[in-house]
C-alpha cells in the first residue's frame, strides 16, 4: 500500500472531516449484535484510492471495522468472474424497493432473490461461489488481502458467532430459497460461510484499495484481470441502482456515485477511470446506511465535481 | 436544428441500424388505445444530438412518434426548476420494484408515489407545475418546442381522447393519492392535463434535441439555465435508477445511461456532458420497453464506450 | 312494529345495558364526516327482535342513527334475489384480511373485490343492483320501509353529501375496478347512489325489524319470499366470515353470530331460525367496529346462550 | 367404537356416495410427496359421529389415510387447554387471505401468525404445547387414540421423514418467526414434532369420533371436560373462518358448518351440539381442499338442513 498525504484529494478530505466533526446528529449504531453496538458513533475516517495505488485519507481511515454487506459486491465479483452470466438466472438486478431482508418479494418471485446485495440475493451468491470453489469465504479473504496488500485482513471470529446466534431471518430466507431449488449447499454450512464473509474487519484504506479493480475495469492490483470491461461495469451499474438497501435512489440522486453500504457503518463508492472511495462511521439512518458516511460522500462529490452524471 | 450526417456517431448509428434490421423479434406495440396499436412494429428511428445541437440520425429518425412518458422527463425539469426541493415532500425518487400504473405502494405509503415517472408520481409533478403555471401541458409544449427548435410539435388530439377514454386507472390513482390529500387540482382537470401531455407527438430528432439540457448540466439551447448543475444531475440520476419502469436495474447493467422510455416504443437517454440520444421502435418488451430500442442503446453504449460506468 | 317490553329478552337487554353502562372506555367516533363525529360516545341502544316481529329494546334504541355499512347486507340481499349466482363472477366471498377500503387486493386480484361487505364489494354490488332497478338507493329504502314497517325511514342527504365530498377513496376504488370493466353505470351515477345508501338514518328498533327476513331464512315481513332457504344461509355465513371489517375472525370467536357493523357505530346480528339483533353505540376500536357494540353482543350471547356454535 | 349401519345418517350418506361415485372429476392429490401423489383419487369415504358415539359411515370410511393438517385442530385444543387466552398473544384468528404456508402476512404482521391453522399458526401452537408437555406430538397420539377408541392409530414415520425432507418452507417459517421471539423450542425439535404430527394416519370414522367433543362443547369421549364451552365454541368458530385455507368463505357459503381440511384429503366438519362429520377423498382443488369432500358436505348439508346458519 502507497500511502502519500499532501495530494490532489487530501485538502478534500481534510474540509470534510472537518465539516462532519461539527455536524451533532449521526445516527444509531446497529444493535442487534454486541460488536457493532459497542462502536462510537463519533469514528470517522475516509480514504480515497487512486488508479494506481495511491490513497488519501482522514480521521480513522486505518481503523479495522465490520465490513457487514459491502463484502457481497467482492463476493459478486469473484462469483461472476468464474459463472458468468449463468448466475443471473438465479438472482435478479433490480432495485428491490423493499428492507434488505424481506421475504415478501421472494414470495412473490418464486425464490429469486431481487439482486444480489439484499441479504437474499447474497445468500444465492454465496452459495454459488461455494459450490465451485469450496471455501467461498476463504476465496474472499484471499481476494480482499491481496487487492488492499494487507496480508493482516481477517475475519472476526466473534462477529461471525454473533451474526449465527441471531440468524434466524437469514436462515428463514435460506430455508425459503432451498424450497424453490434456489440454494445447492447444505443451508448450516452456506450461513457459515455468509456469516464469516460479512465478518471481515477492514479500514477505510484497505476497503478503497480492494475496490480499485472496478475503478479500472475489471483489472486487479497485479495488473491481471478479474471481470471484463463489461462486467466491471455491470457490477457498477448495480451498485448504483442496489447497493444502498432502499435508499439506492436517494443515494444516486445525493452522491451520484456507485456505492454499497454496510450495517458496519462503511461504504464504499466508485468514481469509474478515477478513483475509489470508502468512508466510515457507525451511526446509521433508518435504512441502515451510515449518515456521516453518506454526507461525507455527498460532500465529496459536490465539491469535488466527480460523478458519473 | 442543425444536421450533419458524415460525422462522428453516424457510422454507428447506420452500422446498428443494419444489426436491428436482421433481428426478428421486435416485441409487441402498446395496445391499450387504437393510435398505438396501429404502430408498424418495424418502425425504427435513432438520433444523437451533441451538446451544440449538431443531430445524427438513421432510420426513421425524423417521423413524429406518441412520446407518451418521455414527457414525464421534461414535466419533473419544469417543476423543479419553479419549487425547487419541495417537491420531494410529495414525490419520493426511489425505484419502484413494481409495475408503472401499480396502486399497491401508493397504499402502503400513504400517497405518496415512489417516484415522479411512474403514473402516479408525473400526476403529482403535473398537479404541481400546473397550479404554479395555470397550464401545465401548454407549458410543457412550449418547452419541447423550443428546444428542439421545432415550432410544429404538438398534442395528437386523438391520442389524448383515447387515454382519457381508457383512463379509469389514472383516474383511480389520481382520486387515491387525492384522499391524502396529496393533489390540488380537481382530478378532472388534472386527468386532462396528464393526457394532453402524454399525447405530445415528436420525433427522435426533437427529442435528441430537447433532451440536450440534461448533457449541459441545466442550460437550455438559448444559453439560459433551466436549472443548477446540481439539480440537472439529480434528473439524469432519478433517470438512470428509476427511468425504465420496472426495468431500471437491467436498463442500467445493459446499457449504462440516464435513460427514459415510453409505451409508444420510444426512448431518450442522456450521456453526460457528452450527448444525448433518442431510439424509436413501437414493439415493446412485457415490462413496456421498447424492445430494438434497449437494443440499440446497448449496441451504442458497447460500441461508442460511451457509459457512466 | 309490535313492541312488547316485558318478555324473554328484556331482562337481558337491561342487564347488558347496566353493564355497558358501567363500563368506562368507549372508543371514539368515526371523525371522517362532521355528522359522525358529533356522536355522542355514550349513546347506547339496543334490540331484538323475535320472528314475529315482537321487539325488545332498551336504551336509545328508537334513536336513528347512521347505517352506514350495515346497508350492504340488504343491497347484497335485493341484488342476489334478482341475478342469483351471477353476482359471483364479478364479487368474492372470502374474508379479505385488510382493510375495508383497501385498494392492494383489488390489484393483484384483477378488479374483482374479495367480498360484498368491503368498500370494493359493495360497489359492485350497488353498481349492479342500479343497473337492474334504475334505482338502487330507492330500492334500498322501500326494502327497508317496509321491513321496518317505518315510512319515516330516510336518507341523510347532508351526510350523503359529506360522504361525496370526502369520497376519493371510493371513486379511486370504483375507477380502478372500471378499468378491469367490473362497473357498467358511470363512476358519479355509481357514487351518488352508493353515498346515498350508506346514509339512509334508522334506529335499533328499525334495523332488528328489517333483518329478520335472514332470521326467518329469506321470508318478509309480509309472508313472500324474497331469497331462496340457500340464499338466506349463504347471506348468514358472508356475514359471520365478512361482516365486521378485519375483526371477522374475532368478532365470530367472541359473539358467535353472523353480523355486520357501520362505521356509524352500528352492528346487526342473526340468530338463524330464532330472532335478530341491533345494537348501537358510536365509539368504535381501531378496525371501525362499536366498542360497546361487540362488548354487548358478546354478553348476549353468553348470558343467552344462543350462538350458531 | 359403537357403529351401527342401518339408522338416520345412512340413507343419506348412500345417497351420497352414489352421487360422488357419478361424479367425473375429483381434483388431483397432493404431490409434494410421495406417500400422497400415490393416492388413489378414485377413493372416497365418509362418516357421522353422533354424541353419544354412534358412528356411520360409507365407501373407504375405515381406510385410513393421511390426516395432515386436519390434526391442527386437536392440537389447538390441547394447548388452549392448558395455557387458556395466553396463546393470543402469539396467535391470531383472523382469516389470512392468503395461501396456506404464506409468508408475507407474517413479515407485516412482525411473526404473529394470523391463526392457528395456517402452518406458521400451527407452528406456534406445536411449539407452545411442546414447552407444555414436552411431548406435542405424543400427546396428540394419545388424544386421538383415547377419542377414538382406535388404539392402533399412529404416526407414519415415511409420512414424517418425506415431509421433513420437503420441509424448507417450513423451516423458513419457524425460523422467521423465531427472529420475533414467537418460537421457544430449537428448530429441529420444533419441526420433528410438527411433521410427526402431521402424519398420523387415521381413518373417517377415526376423526368422526375423535372430534365430537367439539359437538359436546367440550366434553371427551369418557365424559371429562378436555374444554370449557366457550372454548368449544371458539374453536368451532376459527374452523369456519380459518379451517379451510383460503377459501374458508366459500366452504361457510356451501357447506355452513365449521370444518377443518388437509392436504391429504381429508375434511372433518362439526355439527354443535348434534354430530360430526369425516370426509376423505384425495383429489384436491387448487386451493388444496378434497373436491369430492367439499361436494359431500354440501350435499349433506342441503338434505339434512344441517347447518349453523
């Protein structure tokens, strides 16, 4: 990891954290499992990723937090890069409208999940890149460590084991989705895959370096590529249209940028042959998305001018 | 109007043009009035405009079609441009994950339609420019006229009738969000505004032009600004995530623009800072997409590079 | 009307009244329409009326008050004597689990409303019975005359006005089901007569009287028959499955007996083959059924023993 | 088990039978497993179980067969025995409106089943007899045995072990509503139980018997009271708006009785205070009610005037 801080983006950097430290409301941790609610909602960080390796950053940009959801979009990405489009017969890429863990939907669409960042649809993935890799939470560790050059990344051992003690919903969906041949493993053994994948503790920097390969088009940090052109825009396009639960339209119409957030309190977004940015703080809105993360980024963009509209 | 037709984008539009022209399947016209169902399912026009009003076209891209909601587009800039952000207090900018005339989430959230280009939203962006302009249809021709610099453009009378004849469905999403008090006009006198403005007929060429605005981030073709950068990114974003019906999260994996359809086959999208484009082909998918339309438009994204993504 | 007030019942009605009497909360008035919510919330009146057409009451059980839905069970009643079965292709009969002026149903059910007893339903059934008599509410009022052998029975026109004037949920509900052509008469013609029938004022003793025919399997007050032993039972049984809103279930779990209630405060029951009852007291609970109402119905029952169970 | 083939019922059920027997089309059997695609939907059989325990019966009335979720209703009873109104705290009785193994109801209504014959209902209701008893399956067992006078009556273990193996939906359910703490038992043990207890098989004049203590309001084959008679008649009511899936207001409208059906074909029905009725044939209609069953008891009901309305 290059790490320089006088650049381009680090004056921005700096002006927004500054504006969010005098901002008093930031929303709610989540709660439902100890990890998350034990975090202060005062962290902040933010780092910006360049096409090359060079990142800025801010506040707590190299504090590990819980990554949460935004690990399905790698999880996306490794899936497609070894099916295909095969996979989208098995979940959909539309705006869901609905919280990321509805059943009601799935119901009325026979056990196809709406896209792949609600909690369904990942679970689909998930089970997917299991069945042709055999570890696919593994497969994802390797993939983070080796994009962010931080060989330290891990899962949260205990998080994960929090995330099963209050499983059920994702069970429930798992369960919902094997009734209609949906889902090929076994449904304990596909939760603790999922369970560990939305485990993994990451900083802000290491987050917008491992995001870099869609910034570049499908092309990895060894200069080897994972998606084509095509596909690394897809993944794109549905960050932007599902990557923030139900507020994707409020975050598109705000921020501009393709994003996905996590209930960690991160997000990660992408300026297309630019850069990448992931920010964090663990107040969120009620739809689950950071608030300080979303201003910041929001800010971001209005004062840098960089979206893809 | 300026035309030229050797430069740039024709090669590309004559080159797509021959790729629709050996493709069978071109869907279904609407049905639901006689005007659309008596539309040739071979029809089929394409036009690029750039920023400085040079239009490129091919096929039939100077035959006035029924816009029907394109105008959705241009009835949203005009409003916002008078109320500014208040609008959002009665229109939400979310994907709607449902069918374009559908009541059911209306219900569950109180009136207030999850977008202004599904019917419910544009009948409450026309309820509000028009109690602002006294008429809104009459105020949204001027507008289309102006821009694409063609003073013939008009409402199709005929058209008009016929949606009013086979109006029930608006009219029962009209009175609804009106029992929450969520429409000033009287519903009779909003129905004939929303029709008349459906009716409007252009061709590719007009609406390549009138689009253009949304590319120059807000100005108009006379050099005035319609609205801020800010808000003109804010339409091509409600656009890209919510333009296409239910069909918006794979309008944007396939194609990768702002775009908007309408049930008479033809549909506009904006790139960027770049150009705009409109396709007409009245065959529509089930979701109300023009079938050749989407084609092209992915054809064009592949081929030109040209993608927010 | 043969009144006597000092046999069988009696005593139980002034027992059930003493005991209402003491009871503190009430529920609170429709607040919808100005003459609703001028209810006092401790009117209390209720009746019985034997097959003979002997009545019981005690209370305010002269006082007119407002039917309101009460009145669909005797539009239901006049309509089915006319067509039969017929009714049954454009109207369910299953309990609809929502509220009685849902629209969400209707959608995914294709215009068709899942009883007579909802809003939806009624509309049908109004719009249906208009087309066979050129006079639906006239047809009502006559029915209940001389069941009721009351010629004062009338019509409330101010309320009937006041409904009009609030009625963008039933003309939304009307539209939407025209536009799935299951309503012949025109939307206003529809509306005026529907309003007009739910605003016909009668009193306890009234409405115990016009109900019996259900008591006595389809037989008028005169000795003729207008429905079929079947048709009377099918009437009973809607009733017991649809008759009081989303409380149904409740309402036959706790009372027992088939009934229908008005947002007026007033509830109708049948004791098949042995009396009817009216009772009436405006406050109502959440889901639009009398407080007092069921509460004395459910003591009734209890004290009496009678209970189709 | 007194039966007796020559007295008032028999006629009737011969006649009965000669008609069904005349009737071409009987539905097609369940076919989620394998024990009940094998059926035979040429059988038929039917039984009436007097008070005193009298029994009739014609066709394949001592067949047994698969009594499915015709056991929910025993169940129900059990528990209401012991733990009395605390249950509706965690168990509607309302009609559902929808299918019989529905989620959607559940996610609105935050894991609060509408009532307990639906399957999430019936989940709750096994899983709070379970924490009773530790034993809901045996304890059932023994029920039916002891009604009955069948000794021999047990589970079908293939029964079981088939539909645990189809039980992903089920497993969804209970997990989902143990996300909303509604479920108090591990999942596994939960579903054992509840999959045991669907698979007794029994024969018509079995379940005839075994439910006259409905038609004694309460009281058991060997005169103790199981039930107080408000409990009876309670349950006899949420059986004629809940027990027969989605069409509970069609079977109130044809037949008028309460009654309770099963995948397997089976129907009992209740006569308060003078008899009950078993019937089974296997076809079913597409809202999972035995087609020739239902046809038997509405014909039983039109000839002998039997009904509560």
């Amino acid at each position: 990891m290059t790490t320089t801080s006088s650049l381009t983006f680090q004056p921005v950097l700096e002006r927004i954290a500054e504006e969010i430290e005098r901002t008093p409301a930031r929303g709610t941790p989540a709660d439902y499992i100890p990890a998350l609610a034990a975090c202060d909602p005062r962290s902040f960080g933010m780092a910006v990723a360049e096409l090359d390796g060079t990142v800025y950053g801010v506040g707590d940009w190299r504090e590990p937090f819980s990554t949460q959801s935004i690990t399905k979009v790698f999880t996306l990405a490794l899936d497609l890069a070894r099916e295909g489009d095969e996979l989208w017969e098995h979940v959909g890429r539309e705006p869901s409208g609905n919280p990321f863990n509805s059943l009601v939907q799935l119901e009325y669409e026979n056990g196809i999940p709406r896209n792949p960042f609600i909690n369904a649809g990942a679970l689909v993935v998930t089970d997917r890149l299991h069945s042709r890799t055999a570890d696919a939470a593994g497969e994802l560790l390797s993939f983070l460590r080796e994009e962010s050059g931080n060989p330290a990344l891990d899962f949260d051992e205990e998080v994960a084991a929090s995330e099963a003690a209050h499983g059920d919903r994702n069970a429930a969906l798992a369960h919902f989705m094997a009734a209609y041949d949906n889902i090929d493993n076994d449904i304990p053994v596909l939760l603790d895959q999922y369970f560990r994948q939305c485990s993994v503790k990451a900083s802000c920097a290491d987050l917008a370096l491992a995001t870099t390969f869609l910034a570049r088009h499908g092309i990895r940090a060894d200069g080897t590529r994972l998606l084509t052109l095509s596909q690394a825009k897809q993944i794109n396009a549905i960050m932007l249209t599902c990557g923030t639960y139900d507020a994707a339209g409020d975050f598109a119409y705000r921020v501009g940028l393709p994003g996905k957030s996590g209930v960690g309190g991160g997000i990660i977004a992408v300026v297309p042959g630019r850069c990448t940015l992931c920010v964090w703080s663990p107040g969120l809105d009620e739809r689950g998305n950071s608030v300080a993360g979303v201003a910041a980024l929001d800010r971001f963009t209005t004062l840098t001018g960089l979206s893809v509209f």
